[in-house]
C-alpha cells in the first residue's frame, strides 16, 4: 500500500510536468532553384539562421506583492528576553515594538530612554507607516531583536521590506537603541572619522577585506554613515563615506580590549540612502522589476537549475552565478518574480484534464489514507505547486482533493466509520457496494462537471 501511495502522485507529477527544454525553430527551408534568365545560373540564397531562443521569452512570471493586512505581533517559541528578571527590558521591547505597529507616538516615548529622549532629535514620524508582520526573537541565548515586514515607511525613514533590528538597553530597563543588524555606528570608530559620536548610523559597507594575526583583526573597507535625523535613526539625512582601516584585539574569550583606526579618508561623492543596510550598498531597480540584463541572468539560471532537476544532474552553484547579485539587491519584501514556470518544466497538459487528474487521483488515494486531514497533508504539498505548473487556480486542486476524498467514503472498504455504520445495520459491504456503485457513478459524473467549471471560470 505505501508503495502505491507513492507511486501514483510520482506518476501524475511525470505527467503534469512533460515538457521538453527550450528548443530552437527550424531552419528555413532551402528554396528551389530559380532558372537562370542567363547563360550565368543565379547564386542559391543562404540558409536563414536559426534564432537563437531567448531565456527571457521562455519564462512566465509574476511580480507579487507585499500582503497589507497587518498581522498580530508573534514571538518565537515564545522566547523572547524570558531570562529578564525584572521584565522591565521585556515591557518596554514590546512597548516599541506596538507602537510602531500602531502607530503611537506617545507609546514609543514612554519606551525609550532618557538619552535618546534628551538627546535634541525628534521621535519618529510614524505617519503611514504600515507594518504587515512582526517576529520577536532572542534575549535568551543571543541579543534580542525583531524582524518586520514593512509594507508602507511612510514618512519613518524606515526601508520597506523584511528586516532584522537589534534592541539595545540602558541599565534602568529603557530602550537605547533599535539598529538595523550592523547599524549602530560605535563611539570609537565614529570618533576615528572624526564625527560627532551618537549623531550617525552606519547604512553600509563595500569592499570589506580582513586579515587575521593571532588575536588581532585589520580591517579594509567603505564605511556609508547617515546622520540621524530622529532619535532612532529611522531617517536620515546628509550621507557620507569612508575608506577606513581598522585594527581591533581580543582577549582569549573573544572580547574586545583593543580598537583603533590606522588611517582613514573621506571620499568624494553623492551616497544615496541604501535599501539595505546589511552587507552589501546596492539599490535594487526602480519600479520593483528586474532590468533586461538582471532578467536575464536570473532566467538563464532558473532554466539551467529546473533542466539538471529534471535530469538528476544538479549541483549547487547558485551562489557563484551572476543571477545572485540580481537577487541580493532585493529586499526579503520587495520580491524577485518568485512565481516563475520555466519552460523546462512548464506542463503541456490541458488545465481541464490536469484538474480532472487531480479529482481521480484523490478519489483512488482515499481507498488508501481515508483520513480526511492526512490526505490533505500528504497530497496537497504536491498538488498546490502541480496546479502552478498546470496553470490552474490552486483552489480548483482544494476542490479536487475536497470531492474525492469526500464523496469516496460512502464506498471504500477501508473506512472504518463505514464498516462500523455497515456492521450495526447487519450488511454485507460486498452488499452495499453494488448498490452504491451506482449512486457513485453519478457523483463522478456530476463532480467531474464542477471541476470542469471551476478550471473554465477561474475559480479561486
């Protein structure tokens, strides 16, 4: 039986996915000759070339976009700063959190610290800003921090997209900081700049080398800093950069005991505001799409990825593919088209008969898990992409998967709700099943209309 289970999705997976690799179109045919007008024969014409395929033109996309219906604040395993004895870290963490969920400015002032309040810089502006998602991690075994979808900055300064931010505290329990990872700009080093220390942020770094002598790092690199333009740091204003060298020195327990700036010289320049302020300053395309050039690199990988797929011959050399610098100057929100059918694997089945497959596989692996809830977890992970591929609505797989586990109970010997019913009434299933069969026969008639429906007018 498991065997079975197995192999039946197997071969509609096979089937859903036929589909050759790109191809090219033929070559024109040579025409016939033409009779010389002459006594000189007219030259044969040349064979046209055949055109090269364009990646690009093989690939189906779709640009999605961020969701803006907010979601509830959730923690991770509901570990977040739990080892807070006084739990005054905690409060004022989640404080922050829901005011920049809700948009309270009052909220957020009675969460931050004293320094950052007298400071002379303006809270932030949280007007417009819509925040889709929140996550809050760590306190327990690493630095507490926060992950947020942010749909719309509004007029926070706040990048849209997925990013991690780092809470700091003061030693009454306030919030001191909430950087984006690597953010916060360290008093020394902004000293070494010559820069007032507590006014800037760093926004990025390039060209980042390091060199390792025992205990002691040298480092090169670019530093991009923002002087703050809020007590957070949200927004920014004049941007500069700095080509730095850096030493710093470590105890045996890798802390730090020593830091120091060898050499450093601003460079010249207009800096933009980057997107993200993580490892890398790029600004991904404007208008959220792909340039042809990224477009197609991406499609050349994707292609090339989903071929050795099909063939049993891939290995993973995504990171060393052009296509991932396209893809890292993106943001976690401000997607790539990720709802991509390469061609390779684009199904050539008809989406009524892809559907209609669908509803008879159900209805035969229900003899096989009656179990309503484990045929969906078992079946749906593959039927959900299957339908992609097929090009129908995944809610016509839902129903699909709906009539045949449901309207198959009446019949399958496997079940032990009907064997029990059959039992109690005294009758045979060999019995009941002749005169089921019929009443079967014309509920997979009637529910291979509705999915027929379902595909023709998109139902989703």
């Amino acid at each position: 039986m498991k065997k079975l289970s197995l192999a039946i999705p197997a071969l509609l997976l096979a089937g859903l996915t036929a589909c050759g690799p790109f191809s090219a179109s033929e070559a024109t045919p040579m025409p016939a000759e033409t009779p010389a007008a002459t006594a000189e024969p007219t030259p044969m014409p040349t064979v046209a070339p055949t055109p090269t395929p364009e990646p690009s033109a093989g690939l189906e996309y779709e640009m999605l976009t961020l969701p803006t219906t907010p979601q509830p604040p959730h923690l991770y395993d509901g570990q977040f700063m739990t080892q807070d004895e006084t739990q005054t870290e905690r409060s004022n963490g989640y404080a922050l959190i829901e005011a920049l969920y809700t948009n309270d400015a009052d909220k957020l002032r009675g969460a931050l610290s004293d320094s950052l309040l007298d400071s002379g810089l303006p809270l932030p502006d949280l007007t417009g800003l819509v925040i889709t998602d929140v996550s809050l991690y760590g306190g327990v075994y690493e630095s507490p921090f926060a992950l947020l979808t942010i749909a719309d900055p509004g007029a926070s300064g706040l990048p849209a997209g997925d990013h991690e931010y780092r809470f700091s505290f003061d030693e009454d329990g306030k919030v001191d900081g909430f950087f984006l990872l690597d953010g916060e700009l360290e008093d020394d080093v902004a000293q070494g700049m010559g820069l007032e220390p507590g006014a800037w942020i760093q926004l990025g770094s390039l060209d980042v080398t390091n060199d390792r002598k025992d205990n002691v790092y040298l480092t090169s690199a670019t530093r991009v800093v923002g002087r703050k333009q809020d007590a957070l740091g949200f927004a920014v204003g004049e941007i500069r950069a700095f080509a730095v060298t850096e030493r710093s020195t470590y105890d045996g327990d890798n802390n730090l005991v020593e830091y120091a700036m060898p050499s450093c010289e601003e460079l010249p320049g207009e800096w933009l505001t980057p997107r993200d302020r993580n490892d890398w300053y790029t600004q991904p395309p404007a208008g959220n799409c792909l340039s042809e050039e990224e477009l197609q690199s991406v499609c050349d990988q994707l292609n090339t990825l989903f071929a050795q797929l099909r063939e049993g011959t891939y290995t993973w050399e995504w990171e060393d593919d052009p296509a991932e610098a396209a893809l890292d100057v993106w943001d976690a929100a401000r997607p790539v088209p990720v709802a991509v059918t390469p061609e390779v694997l684009r199904s050539g089945v008809p989406g009524v008969l892809a559907a209609w497959l669908m509803y008879v596989f159900q209805s035969l692996f229900n003899f096989v898990v009656v179990s309503g809830s484990g045929q969906a977890a078992l079946t749906m992970p593959i039927m959900a992409p299957l339908a992609d591929l097929a090009g129908i609505t995944r809610q016509v797989a839902v129903l699909a998967y709906q009539l045949g586990d449901g309207l198959t109970n009446l019949i399958v010997p496997t079940s032990g709700c009907l064997l029990g019913v059959l039992g109690v009434a005294r009758l045979e299933w060999g019995k009941w099943a002749k005169f089921q069969i019929k009443m079967q026969g014309m509920l997979f008639v009637l529910s291979t209309i509705f999915v027929v429906v379902a595909v023709m007018i998109g139902f989703a």
